[in-house]
C-alpha cells in the first residue's frame, strides 16, 4: 500500500513536472472544425478593450466553431513579453503592433497574399495598404494611419503672438521656428522657466522628425543607401545645439524621460512639446474637463498640432506609419485552416466598424469603409483634423517597409548602439555637432559598408 | 549503543530500501527536477547558443564567431568597465555601512533593536521598480528635484544627475549604497549575537580597549558572514539591471551600460541570442573566477 502510495505520488509528479513543457493549442482541418485564435494587443484607446471585447463576442456568435482568445497588454511590457513569445517560436496568431522586418527575418510572420480578395484590397484608401507591407509582401492589416507632429500650448502661442494658424496651413522653416523660439521662451507665471521647445533625452523621435525635415528619409534610405553621412546631418545637429545654447530647450534635456517631457508641457514649462499625434486634442479636451470637474489639477490646455519644422531649403515631411494587426504562425505550424481563421479574425478587428480606432485617434481613416461608417462623428476640433489632413499630404512612410529585413535590423541596432548615446552627448554638451557627425559617418561606415 | 546500518541493496534489501528510504528521494526528486528542467537544461542550452547564430525556424552553427564579435566590440568592454566600477564601489561600501548599521543596532534596548531592523528591512521587501521611480524624483534634474533643492539650500547649482557621463554611474552607486542594508544587518546581528560573551568578560579583566575588542574577538568572529555578504553582494552587483534599465537605459552615452543590461539589449532589442549567450557565459565566467578568488583570499582563516 506504502508502495502504490510511492508511486502514485511519483508519476503525480512527473506528470505536473511534465506538463510545464506541453505545447498547447488547436488545429483545424476542415472550416467547421473547432479552433482558437488568440490575440495580444494593447489599449489603443480609453474604449478600446471594451468594444474589443463586443467586437470578439460578435465574431464568435456568427463563427461558433472558432474561439477567439484576447489578451490585453501593457504598453510597457508587453513588446518584452511579445518578443520573448516570437522568439521561441509561439508567438500569438495576432498581434498590436507596425510591420517589423525582424518579425520577417524569424519566419513566423504570416504571409497574407492568400487570403486578400479583391474586395478587401480595394476597400483601403491608397497608400494604406502598403502600410501593413515588408518589401511588397503583406503582413498585417493597418487599423489606423499615425503620424507624428509638434503639440502646442495655445494659451502660450498667442501670448508670443505666434500665428500658428499660418503655421498648420503652410508649415515653417528652422528659421521662423528659431524666431518663433525667441519669444516663447521666457518664465512662467511663477518665475519657473519656460522653453520653447521640450523633448526627452532617451527617445530618438525628434533626431528621426527633425532629419527626416532636413532630406533624410532615415538613417538608410529606402534603398539601402546610408544617409547621415554628410553635411545634412551636421546641419540637423548644429540646429538642435543651437536651441540648446540659445536656451530655447532645457538644459537638462538629456535627463528628461518621455513622463517628464509631458509633464512640464503640461505645466507650461514649455511652449511646445516635441512628439504630439492629433489624439492629444480629445485627450487634453478630456483632461480639461477633469480640471473642471476637480478630479484632476492643474491648467487646462487648448492644443494647438503643428507641423515639425523643416530646414529652410528641403521640404516639409510628417512622420507616418500604420498600426494594426500582424498575423504569426508558430513554430509547430496549426495548419493552413489555422491561417485561414486567422485571418478571418484579423479581417473582422480590421472591418469598418474597428474605423472607430482612427475616429477616437482623430487620424485619417485607412478604409473606405470605416470612413463611410464615421462619416459625421468625427472626433478632435475642427483646426486639428484640418492641420492633420494638410500633414498626411506630406507624409513620409518609414523606409523599414521596404528594407530588407537583415538592413533594417542593423539600422535599428545603429540608431540605439551610435545614435542613442551620441544624441545624449549632444543634448548634455559632452560632444560636438562635429565630433557626432564624424562617429555616425565611421560607425556608419562599418555597419553598412558605405 | 545503537548504530545504523546501511540497507543492503540486495533484491529483496532493495524493496526495503526503497519502502523505507523511498519517500525521502520522492522529496528530493521535486528540486532536482526542477533544477534539470528550469536550470540546467536552459543554462545547456544557452551554451550551445553561444556558438550559434540563434534563429527561431533553425540555428546556423558559427563557432567561436559570436565570442569574435564580443571581444572586438567596444560597447561590451565599456559595459565591462561600468559593471566593475560599480562593484568596486558599492560592495566594500554597503558591507561596511551595513556592519556599522548592525554594530549600533547591537547596543540598544530590544524594542529599539526590534524598530530599527523593521525600518532598515523594509527596502529589501519593497521591489526595485518602486525604488527605482522614487530614486528617478530624487534625481529629477530640474531646480524641482529633490536632490537639487537641498543642493539649492546649500548654494550649490542644479546637478543633472542622470544625464552626464560624469554623474550618471555615481547616481546609481549612490542610490545603491543608501539602499540594500536590511538583509545584511540581519545577518551581522545574527552573527554579534552569537560571539560568546565570555570572550569579551575575559578582554576586560585583561583591561583591553574597545578596540581591541573589536579588532581581536567582534571582527574575526563575524568573518564568515562578511565572507558571505561579500561574495553574494558582488555577484548581485555584476548583475545589476533593474536600476539601469528603469533609470537611464545604459546612457548617456554608454555611462551606465552594465553587462547584464548589455545582455538584455543584444537579445531583447537586437535579437541577437547567440551573441547574448555568449555575452551571459563571460559574466557567468567573471563570477566565478572573482568568487573562487575570494575564497581563497578571505576563507583561510575563516571557521564555520
């Protein structure tokens, strides 16, 4: 009995042990069959995990064969855990995220030429399709179109008698910017300082913005070809140390993380904040009425979206991209049923009803028929969605669409092993416009070989 | 008297064995597992890795290239720097302050003893996360940070704490050292209780001086707890991550890049696993050889 006992209790072990190694999941075969899709993504907005959640039960009361699994991320962890999920090969069937040619080179990425019909392809607005899209081959579906800008404090702005209004309808020059500076920086009410201009000493946002306003693309162009390697780049720093010498930026810009950036914009410590999306106009309008209500302190703000200024002879270009749904199979591949309900899911979180992404986001609707489905309910003022409509004429798509996956992997890894850490020398005055542009031209040279 | 013999293993001793010893391997099967399956087998793993150039859908074999790469890269040396650096200048400090901390605890009345181990743990039980965001108001490097106000009252200029190569690495080493003591203090008045009060009744009738007390019986006495504080505080501080990563993310410019958040960049943000093993097997290497080092420095005098 002692014995049985023994044993029993080993094979309970083993068993308990063992099965922390078991690969879950289901397969289908037949369209009928049962399967389970399973879908990591994030708060896109304030509504989102709610009407995701409707959206889900819809599916599945019209496809009850299929199991549709969501699993809400954070902003912060999640890319980890998502990473960590790719790579030893079990990532979800769908994934929050931008085409990524490092998903690509893992072989897992989905190809979705298959499953798009005609009618899907001809319901995206032009160039957004493309967007969902590594070197022509489409891997995930855009939910929405992003672009980045400069966010204002109206109160501030028309203070300084600066005419934003010209500003969002016909752009500026490095130039005005600086003269706009001039008069934005001062002291706040308090006697604290106030810049001009606010940015954050670890994101690479506002070298990308502002070299992207000065002719390059981005680090590589879309062809492969390095582009900091010349007296444009040097230009690009030599502004941005200018408004640091000027005063028109924090001196302790190097230090300020993306939280503080946004609280002293906030605060009124600064005039006009470095990375700002079209959404800030319902999120401050929200934040305003908190103010009112009492829940939250502080001034309120009027937004004001702006163009990033460009360099006097190049021209205006706005920073976009597309988020969405990426597709994925796994290492121990479900099958093409599998990816046949995958994409059904995809196609569903991405219809004319998921419009409501882009309409909360106040950005340009990436589908005919979400914008058909919107058309009347637009969220964000009016001034904004105009200032928005006018920069996605200037749109610059990122250049990783159409690298290869091996050469946009190594211009991430440049942009965060040389520009990173020369961008904060930069900002704390521990290297020259000079010596920064001599490093990315012999780092540039050994990673890309030009 | 009675003694015990061991079963012997013959067939019908062997059933006996396991009837009567068999519930004791069941116990020690759980950990072993465990360890073959969360520890062993990954640590294999990883080794195999370091050779390889890692790919999800098939690995390609490369050799030593990943070490090549490793040693000609100036980001790990520099990395390597900080991480010795950092060692240097927060173990020898903490063992100390925490052995003062636990000398001046050991003085006082039992309730008094009893509130200041429960204040100085309570770092240890909160998480490095929560540290860390307090410590980053510390060290905000505006006028309105905590840090550079009492600087203010001083008359002393705003320091941008984190955002200088010169101060940024001393930031964390600061936070550091006013930090981990609970543990350690644990263990130093542990040890202080344990010294035989005879010792110390004989130094007095032999007129000896506080000091001497302290250098010939406190001291020595408490070696093999100094020992272990400082082999696990330098193997901690070689892994030190959470602060670097929260805080300054390796910069400015490479000021605070420790191996192990080298580690997690080359596999995290590069996806470079082979690259990332083999980085992890040189700090698994400098562990040891600093450890084994150690051991035979400080454990020849050492009685357990």
């Amino acid at each position: 009995m002692k014995r049985k006992g023994l044993l029993l209790s080993m094979a309970l072990l083993m068993g308990v042990t063992t099965a922390c190694g078991g690969g879950g999941g289901s397969t289908a075969s037949k369209p009928d069959d049962k399967d389970t899709v399973t879908v990591w993504t994030y708060p896109v907005y304030g509504e989102y995990e709610t009407e995701l959640k409707d959206r889900v039960a819809k599916f599945q009361s019209e496809h009850p064969n299929i199991t549709v699994q969501t699993e809400m991320l954070s902003w912060a962890e999640g890319p980890q855990k998502f990473d960590v999920a790719l790579n030893a090969g079990n990532p979800p069937d769908l994934y929050f995220h931008s085409v990524d040619g490092t998903y690509v080179n893992t072989k897992l990425a989905l190809d979705l030429t298959p499953y798009m019909t005609d009618e899907i392809k001809n319901d995206y607005l032009p160039g957004t399709l493309e967007l969902g899209q590594i070197q022509g081959v489409q891997y995930g579906l855009p939910l929405y179109q992003f672009q980045w800008g400069w966010g204002g404090n109206k109160r501030i702005l028309d203070a300084a008698g600066i005419d934003w209004k010209k500003i969002q309808s016909e752009g500026w020059t490095w130039s005005e910017f600086k003269q706009a500076a001039a008069k934005l920086t001062g002291k706040t009410a308090d006697g604290a300082p106030q810049y001009a201009l606010v940015t954050d000493g670890s994101s690479l946002d506002f070298i990308e913005m502002l070299s992207r306003n000065n002719g390059m693309p981005d680090v590589l162009d879309d062809s492969g070809k390095f582009q900091w390697n010349d007296a444009r780049i040097l230009d690009t720093m030599s502004f941005i140390k200018g408004l640091l010498d000027e005063g028109y930026m924090p001196k302790e810009t190097a230090a300020l993380d993306p939280t503080k950036r946004t609280d002293m914009f906030y605060a009124g410590q600064a005039a006009i904040i470095s990375k700002a999306i079209p959404y800030y106009d319902v999120m401050l309008a929200t934040r305003n009425k908190d103010i009112d209500a009492g829940t939250v302190k502080g001034e309120k703000i009027d937004f004001v979206y702006l163009p990033v200024p460009h360099n006097d002879n190049e021209p205006a270009k706005t920073t976009t991209g597309g988020e969405g749904y990426v597709a994925f199979k796994q290492k121990n591949d479900k099958g093409e049923q599998h990816a046949k309900n995958t994409f059904m899911v995809m196609e569903y979180l991405s219809n004319a009803e998921a419009g409501s992404a882009s309409n909360q986001l106040a950005l340009p609707f990436v589908r005919k028929s979400q914008a058909e489905a919107y058309a009347g309910k637009e969220l964000g003022s009016e001034t904004t969605l105009a200032a928005a409509k006018k920069m996605a004429a200037n749109a610059e798509l990122p250049v990783t669409l159409k690298l290869d996956a091996a050469l946009a992997a190594k211009q991430k890894q440049f942009k965060e092993q040389v520009v990173k850490p020369n961008m904060q020398a930069l900002y704390s005055g521990e290297k020259t416009p000079e010596q920064i542009a001599d490093d990315f031209k012999s780092k540039g040279s050994q990673s890309f070989g030009q | 008297m009675q003694t015990t013999a061991s079963p012997k293993r013959t067939s019908s001793g062997s059933g006996r064995f396991l009837r009567e010893y068999g519930w004791a391997y069941l116990f020690i099967l759980a950990p072993v597992l465990l360890f073959l399956v969360f520890t062993l087998y990954p640590v294999a793993s990883a080794f195999v890795m370091s050779f390889q150039q890692y790919q999800v859908m098939g690995s390609t074999w490369i050799g030593l290239d990943n070490y090549k790469h490793m040693i000609g890269d100036d980001v790990f040396w520099k990395s390597i720097r900080n991480t010795v650096i950092f060692t240097i200048a927060t173990v020898p400090v903490n063992i100390l302050i925490t052995f003062v901390l636990a000398y001046l605890i050991f003085q006082m009345k039992n309730k008094a003893q009893t509130f200041f181990k429960a204040t100085l743990y309570l770092p240890a039980v909160a998480s490095g996360v929560t540290i860390s965001v307090v410590w980053l108001a510390i060290f905000d490097p505006t006028d309105s940070g905590l840090l550079n106000r009492f600087l203010g009252l001083l008359g002393i200029d705003p320091v941008i704490w984190l955002g200088q190569s010169g101060t940024a690495l001393f930031s964390l080493i600061l936070m550091n050292w006013l930090g981990s003591h609970g543990a350690g203090i644990i263990l130093y008045l542990a040890s202080m209780g344990g010294v035989p009060k005879s010792l110390y009744e004989a130094a007095d009738i032999d007129h000896a001086s506080g000091w001497t007390k302290f250098a010939r019986i406190t001291w020595p006495l408490l070696k093999p707890t100094t020992l272990y504080l400082l082999v696990t505080g330098i193997i901690t501080s070689f892994q030190v991550f959470i602060s670097v990563y929260l805080m300054t993310q390796g910069g400015p410019n490479f000021a605070t890049t420790t191996i192990a958040y080298l580690i997690y960049q080359t596999a995290f943000q590069f996806y470079e696993f082979g690259l990332a093993s083999a980085q992890s097997f040189v700090l698994a290497l400098l562990i040891v050889i600093v450890s084994v080092l150690q051991f035979k420095a400080f454990s020849s005098d050492v009685e357990y």
